[in-house]
C-alpha cells in the first residue's frame, strides 16, 4: 500500500481549475489503486510554522553541528515534522495556479521550508548537489489565465513549471509528469474547456500512475 500525497496550492477551492482537474485524478487513480492511502495537504489551512530568526539559527545550528537552544530546539522540530511527512509520501500530485508568472507564496513558504541540507538533498565538494528525495514520481498540474505553452510566444514568462521543475529535481524528484490547463481567461468557455482537456490528460495520467 502507497501514500499519494496531494499539495494543494491554491486558495479558490471550489472554484479552482487546478484542484478540479486534480480530484478528477485522484477519483481515478483512487478506483485503480483503492488500497493506496491518498492525503491532501491544503497549504492554506496548514499550520505551516514561520521561517524566522530563531528557525533560521536553529537551521545553521545543524549545520554547524552547534548545540540548540531551547526556543532553536522548538522551531526546528515544526520544520523537520513537515519534511518528515512529506518524505514519507510515495507519490506527489501538486496543483497549483501561475500567480504573476510564479507559484503562489503559500507554495513558495512550504518549498522554503522543505528544502534543507541534510534532510532533502546534500553537498559535498566531490559530488556537488545531491538529491535525497528520490524513486518518487509526482504529478503537477498548473492552471494559469494565459497561455505559455510551445508556440504562444510567452513561453519565457513562465516561472511557474520552470521553478517547480527545478526545485522537485534539485531534492531527487526527476520523474514529474505535467498537466497544463491554459488558457482559462478570455472567452466565457475557456475555462471550461481548458479543464474539459486537463481531466481528459488527468484520467490518461492516474490510469498510468
């Protein structure tokens, strides 16, 4: 049995094209895996600890092999329990709208917080940057108003993908298979038809996974 772990990044619930084409994934790779466990991370309501003065000291403090104080201690503890649950995931489905270009903050915030030498990926001088996190597929699926796709012309105004690529590779996760719904702005049915072609990808994708 397997955990799907679903980063759910956007605020609008119900009214989000992302979550949407992501729970039209996860009610068919729920009837083809019905042993797996599927956990859904709603990073608006997570209690997600600040990254302040005393986290910040608490992270060089382990990096520096330097005992904790007990305010150090504390802090760091949220920071490994989010790392600890996210590690301990099999599968990822991330969904998450283009916020000016990017990821929304929430989703940057909890990124800020999972990335950590020694816990998501490592260095050394001989090796350079290893990823620690990996044999884990995940899944992303973006919604975003315009269209960045091949062939639009604005390609290079997405730093949505581009990021979490980078950032899922940079701790191990390389096998990232990726969903866009665009555009969803502009006539009164594209957003439904950008969601129509996203479950359509979706249910190819779960039926895959």
């Amino acid at each position: 049995m397997n955990k799907l772990l679903h980063i759910q990044a956007s605020p609008r619930l119900g009214r989000s094209a992302s979550i949407a084409v992501a729970e039209h994934f996860l009610g068919v790779y729920r009837a083809r895996h019905p042993r797996d466990t599927v956990e859904t991370l709603n990073l608006w309501e997570a209690n997600l600890p600040e990254i302040d003065g005393e986290t910040i000291d608490a992270m060089y403090a382990v990096r520096n092999r330097q005992p904790h104080t007990p305010a150090q201690l504390k802090a760091w503890q949220a920071v490994e329990r989010i790392i600890g649950d996210f590690k301990s995931a099999d599968t990822y489905l991330f969904s998450l709208p283009m916020w000016n270009f990017g990821i929304p903050y929430k989703l940057k915030h909890f990124i800020d917080l999972l990335v950590h030498r020694g816990l998501t990926f490592s260095f050394t001088p001989e090796e350079g940057y290893q990823g620690l996190i990996t044999g884990k597929p995940a899944v992303a699926i973006y919604a975003r108003g315009g269209a960045y796709g091949p062939g639009s012309g604005a390609e290079g105004y997405d730093a949505q993908s581009t990021y979490l690529r980078q950032i899922l590779g940079f701790i191990g996760i390389t096998h990232i298979k990726e969903i866009f719904v665009e555009p969803t702005v502009g006539s009164p049915t594209a957003k439904d038809e950008a969601a129509a072609a996203g479950n359509q990808e979706a249910a190819e994708l779960a039926a895959a996974t």
